[in-house]
C-alpha cells in the first residue's frame, strides 16, 4: 500500500473522520456506509482509510 501523505494537496487518502465530515454524518454512518459496500475501507496499521478519489466519485453516487 502506498504511503499515506498528510498533505492536503497531494492527500491520497482520508481518515473515517474526515470522511464523517466531508459528508456531514456521522461516523456510524460511515461504518454502515463501509459494511454495505457503499465506500471501500483500507487499513494500515490498526486504522481505516479511504481513497480520496473513491469518496470522491461516491459523493456523486451517494
């Protein structure tokens, strides 16, 4: 998996938090969203991420 870059310029991938937000839910939400297959989780060490470019398209689906 690639590194996970803390700028948001060249951001490769959100946290659940930021994705929460970037949707204004709640994080229940985006676990519900995860498990339904709705958005596509990655995880590095202990923690979930999301590809910026995914949330991005399912901001359209959604």
């Amino acid at each position: 998996m690639s590194t996970i870059q803390t700028s948001h310029k060249n951001k490769i991938y959100y946290t659940r938090k930021e994705v929460a937000d970037l949707f204004s839910c709640t994080l229940a939400t985006i676990y519900n969203w995860t498990k339904q297959g709705k958005l596509k989780a990655y995880g590095k060490g202990g923690r979930v991420f999301y590809k910026v470019d995914e949330v991005h398209e399912s901001l359209v689906e959604l």
